[in-house]
C-alpha cells in the first residue's frame, strides 16, 4: 500500500479524532513510519486533488464521507449548475441553486455538501473550489471605463473584470485570460490575444485555448529535445535484432508526418511471420525528465483540420522517433508467427533496429491491392502488400467469427484553399489499406496485452467494458419500431448480439444511423492499470501498444516491456511503484482522451457551420439521425448536421415517441432514418450550430 492510500485508510476511520495539523502529522509519522517531509507532500497533494477535504479548522476528512463529495462544475446562462460527481455509484449529477454555487464557474472541480441525494438526483452546496480553471477564452467588451471579458462558453453567465497588463488589448478582440480568485469574485490577466472575434481562425483558436491545448512547447522542453541525437548511434544497437536488412516499410495517410508503426511479412510452412515494429520512443523520452512530464500533461497528440498538436516536441516526433523511409531507428518489435485462420501461435516481443525501405501511403496500396498499376516505390514491395492482404482477410475473418463489432461510421475530411480556410467537406473513405494496417495493429496489440497481464507485470490496459442492457433494451426498442425483427435480448450483452444488429439493418437508409445510436449505447473505451477486456473487440486481452509517438499509455507499457526485457524480474518495491504510476497514468490518459475528443468535434462543427454560411436559402437532401420533442436532426451527405425545429415541420398535431425515435402526426410521420429535403436557414460560426427548414415536396 502506498503512502497516499495509508493516509486516506487512517482518515477514513470514524474514530479517528485528532484536532489540528501537526498533532495529525506526528500520529501519522507513528502509523506509516515514512519521513515527514514526504507524509507532508502527499498529505497536500490529497488535499490539491480533493480527496481530503478541512471541514473545519483543524478537522480533516476523506472525500467521500460525511455527506461531502466531489465533482465537476456544470455551469448553467441562468446561474445555476449541477456537480457531475465521479464517484461510480453516483452516476446522476447534483443540482446546486444559484445562490449555492460559492462562486465555482463551468468546468471548476469542487467538494460538495449533498442536502439530500436519491438514485434521480440531488441538491447541494458547493463549499470548496479544489481546482479552479485556469484560463477562459472570450471577447472584450466595455462597459464604462472597465474592460471585461464575454466568456465565449455560454455555461458562464458573468463578464469578467480585467486587469491592466503587458499586452495591449482592444475592444472586440478574442484574447484568453489567466482567471484570477479573490473570494468568490472573479479577474482576468490577458495573456494571449487570438484575433478579432469574428475571425475564423480566432474562433477555432478559442476552442483550442478553451481546453487547454497549446501547439508550442515550453522552452526548457524544446532545449532539451534539441540535445537529443538526430541519427541512430552504434552503441545504442547493441543487444539488439538487427532487421535493417528486412523488406519493412510504414503505410500512412499522405499528410501524417509522425510514422511510429512499420510491418513486415514472410510466408512460412504454417501460415505467415507478421512483424509490426514500434518506435522505441522510451529510449529517448526517459521517466521523470521534463520532456516525459510534458507528454504526461499532453498524454495525446490532437488533430484539427488546419494543424496538430503534438504530444512530443518535432525533433522527436517527426524526426529521431519517427520511422522515416532510408534511415536507421530503434523500435520494438512484435515478431508474430499466425496460422493460415489468423490465429497467433507464437511470438517474440524484442529491442530492435530497422531501416524502412519506403514511406507507402493508403491510397497507392489500395491501387496494388485491387489490382491496379501503383507507383514505383509500392510496386517494388507489391508481393508483400498483397501477401498482407491475404493475412488481413483472414483475420477479419476470424474477428467476425469471434464477434467483434465494426462499425461503418465514416469520418469527416476537409477541404482547405491556400489561405487554409474550409471550402469543402466530406466523409474520409476507409478501404482494405486502412483496414490492414488496423488489422495488423489490433493483433500485436493482443498479443502484447496477453503476455504481460499472464506474467502479472503492471501495465495498462485498453479497456472497453460490457454494455448495460437497459441501454440495449432501448436500442432495441428503436429498431422494432423500423420494423425490424430482432433476436431475444440475452441477459449478459455480448458483442456477437451487436453484430446481428448491425447485419439486420445493412443496407437500409437508417443503418449508418443505428450504427450511431448502437455505438452511443456503449459504454465509452478508457485506460485502465486492470485488465478488464475489450467489448467492442471481443477480446480478452487488449492494449495500446502501436503509438507511443502521440500516445502516453503506449509510451508508459514501453518502458515497462523495455525494463522487463532487461531485468527479467521485478522487486516487490518496483511492482508496487510501477502499479501506482500505471493508475496514475491510465486516468490522466483517459481524462485527456476525452478533452481531446470533445475539441476535435467542436473545431470540426465551427468549420461545418463555416461552409455552410454562404448556402443559406440553398436545399440539401439529408437523413434524419435524431428525433427530439423540439425537432429533428438532419444529415446531409457531407456530415453537416442541422436542426429543423419542430415550428418549422408542416403544421400538425405531433407527438413525441421516445422510444421509437419518432415524432408523430395525424398527416406526418418523422422518424430516424427517414430522408427528406432542408433548406439552410442559418448558420452560425459563434454557437457552431446548423439550422434547416423543411422542404415540402
């Protein structure tokens, strides 16, 4: 048990009653028998991250206890919010009055005194802002002699004074400020000034500062990146398998910049030598330097449209950890031998060195892989690209067989002019070049997973855990009202129901729509320091292992596999440390995960909302993929989404039917998967929202 567990297990003892700071720490000495100075750090650090909470002078608690929780602030335009709690059996949020709020804003994390909770909902009082938000993006605004700031979230409902400053700033401008507290009055600093507000480029800027997100990096980063090699030394290729001399290569999209997989095959006796080779990113970025704190802040690289944010410098990134075509790079290899069905019957998860022999691209391995005339560079290696096409099929084969669920949700790809403003949008394709490379990366990600989790070593684990059959049923209910037959609903959901799912509404005008409803029914993928399988994969053993480049997990199991190969063993103070830091990187991973997630979306709605500015009056035909008391939801061929409000569909008398998805009339019947024809009415660059009118035809 480490000293932070220590600490909340004596806490967390009713009988515990001891007064005052230095009598607690003196009975802790005593009771962990740890230096002072670390029971202290760890102490505070509990009380930074809301764990031990000062209910009043002298008196602490763990959180949660004694009615207190704690959770994030959900602000509301109207001034009050909800506290979405993080605790598992409280999955519903906490309504907090706007007189009960302590001055917390959107996205504060906060200790709350719960007045009466039940399994609905309840209501509370915020007492204590734990971590405050750091920075807030908006316009400037005047108002007298005073400058404020109009928050662009819309959840905060104050302006915010600004203080005088370095940078010289003006009114209308987007800048981002650096939120300063006294009480529970809020300040502004400007410390960065993005453009005028109605500038694309600031507005998609915004959102980028608005999560915390930065393209550059500190300076003491970027020097120390700088002192790194640029080439492979002979002295690191020591020990080493030496595969320089193997047909292997990278396959990427023509944009990607950051090469951290490459593959190779051979044909054997029993079926194929897969080798899927990693840059060995952990030789480079050593645990606990600040170029490793950096990437753990990070803890994933983020794309836009217009530009990457990558979670390590470029030298390393796209140079030295980068496997690019003719030059010598450490990797880790995982040398596979799989069976003519897919199924790996052995392997070898080794240090190694490569040469790529070229940097191939999807579209040009489509060409070979259907047959047609390639390029030189993918001509040269066509017998190994169709020999893993062959490997591909197969286990595709075997996953479907196995049950796991695919989705055919296309992603959205722009279009950009030379000004790199949008001037098109559409959905990105995805064919058997992708799905290659996806297949070969799944596999070695299995194999990896398995191995170390029967050799019980800490690890993190891709996870993606059962769905809840209530969410099913629901589902369910949706697609009876298509007139689909479906299956009975088994007790325990597996991945193989999904599938049938998925098969039965193949083909249909509303099955892409059903693979979106089925997939928000899922419980959402996590890292996690326990194995706990992969749902959607149908996999017992699952984790990333492929991209350590841009994401901190892999990284993490890297120096794990890495140390392991080496020591062979583990000492019990080790396994504790790495169990510890395996935690501690699986939720800083996830809770970045799901930043990332949500800013990609929002810049790709303002650039959606951006094209279709100059379309107003102009008629689209689209599907309806969502059905809402106040409207439909409506997309068109492009992935731009819009509402037509339920004021705006033919004059009737509608109902809304919650289960079928369906709003229904006594001469009008809307329903998911329906198409119909939308006139743009209005799109605004500011909300990022889309609004459509019928089309009476």
């Amino acid at each position: 048990m480490n000293i932070k567990a220590k600490i909340l297990e004596i806490l967390s003892k009713d009988s515990l009653a001891i007064f005052g700071l230095n009598n607690l720490f003196c009975f802790m000495e005593m009771a962990i028998k740890a230096k002072p100075e670390v029971i202290k750090s760890n102490f505070f650090e509990l009380v930074a991250s809301g764990d031990i909470f000062e209910i009043k002078k002298g008196k602490f608690i763990t959180i949660p206890s004694y009615g207190y929780t704690k959770g994030k602030f959900l602000g509301n335009a109207k001034g009050f919010g909800f506290v979405q709690l993080g605790s598992a059996k409280n999955e519903h949020d906490v309504f907090i009055p706007a007189n009960k709020t302590c001055g917390a804003i959107d996205g504060d994390q906060v200790i709350v005194k719960l007045a009466y909770d039940h399994a609905e909902g309840g209501e509370g009082e915020v007492v204590s802002i734990y971590k405050s938000v750091q920075h807030l993006v908006g316009v400037v605004c005047k108002q007298g002699q005073n400058f404020f700031l109009e928050p662009d979230n819309q959840n905060i409902p104050i302006k915010i004074r600004l203080l005088n400053g370095n940078l010289k700033f003006h009114r209308n401008d987007r800048v981002v400020i650096e939120v300063r507290r006294n009480t529970k009055k809020l300040s502004g600093l400007v410390v960065e000034i993005l453009g005028q507000q109605d500038d694309i480029k600031s507005l998609e800027l915004g959102i980028i500062r608005e999560h915390e997100l930065y393209e550059t990096f500190p300076q003491e980063v970027i020097d120390a990146s700088e002192k790194l090699p640029s080439s492979v030394k002979a002295s690191q290729k020591k020990d080493r398998l030496d595969l320089t001399k193997e047909e292997i290569f990278t396959i990427d999209g023509l944009d990607a910049k950051d090469l951290d997989d490459a593959v190779s095959i051979k044909r054997t006796k029993t079926g194929y030598e897969l080798g899927v080779h990693i840059a060995d990113v952990g030789e480079y970025v050593k645990q606990g330097t600040c170029i490793d704190q950096e990437a753990f802040n990070r803890a994933t690289s983020v794309y836009f449209p217009t530009s990457v944010l990558p979670m390590l410098p470029v030298k390393l990134s796209n140079g030295i950890c980068s496997l690019n075509e003719g030059v010598e790079r450490l990797t880790l290899s995982c040398i596979m031998q799989v069976d003519k069905k897919g199924k790996v019957v052995s392997h070898k998860i080794c240090e190694s060195v490569i040469k790529s022999v070229g940097r191939l691209n999807y579209d040009e391995v489509y060409k070979v892989l259907c047959g047609k005339k390639a390029d030189a560079k993918h001509e040269k290696v066509k017998k190994s690209l169709l020999l893993m096409h062959e490997l591909s099929l197969a286990l595709q084969e075997n996953r479907k067989t196995m049950g796991a669920i695919d989705f055919e949700i296309g992603e959205t790809a722009f279009i950009f002019d030379e000004n790199g403003c949008a001037i098109g949008v559409k959905k990105r394709e995805r064919n058997d070049a992708h799905r290659l490379i996806e297949d070969f990366m799944v596999l070695a990600n299995e194999t990896v997973a398995k191995e170390f989790c029967i050799k019980g070593v800490p690890f993190v684990y891709r996870v993606h855990e059962a769905s809840k059959k209530e969410k099913v049923e629901s589902v369910c209910e949706f697609i009876k009202g298509l007139g689909v037959r479906i299956p009975p609903i088994p007790d325990d959901i597996t991945p193989d129901f999904y599938q049938k799912l998925i098969k039965l509404t193949e083909g249909q005008s509303y099955s892409e729509t059903v693979n979106k409803i089925l997939l928000r029914s899922m419980q959402k993928a996590k890292y996690a320091n326990k194995n706990l399988g992969h749902f959607g994969l149908a996999l017992e053993y699952y984790c990333h292992f492929t991209s350590p480049i841009r994401r901190y997990p892999d990284l993490t199991i890297h120096r794990i596999i890495k140390e392991v190969l080496h020591k062979k063993a583990l000492s019990k103070t080790r396994d504790e440390e790495l169990k510890e830091f395996t935690f501690e990187s699986s939720e800083q991973s996830s809770l970045q995960e799901r930043n990332a997630d949500k800013a990609e979306r929002e810049v790709d709605d303002l650039w959606k909302a951006y094209l279709m500015k100059d379309k107003i009056g102009q008629e689209f035909e689209g599907v309806i993929t969502s059905v809402n008391s106040f409207g439909l939801f409506v997309e068109l061929e492009n992935s731009v989404e819009g509402l037509i409000k339920i004021e705006d569909l033919p004059q009737d008398g509608y109902l809304f039917l919650e289960k079928q998805l369906k709003l229904k009339g006594t001469k009008h019947t809307f329903t998911i998967g329906d198409k119909i024809t939308i006139i743009v009415q209005n799109a605004n660059i500011f909300t990022r929202k889309v609004d459509f009118g019928y089309k009476n035809t």
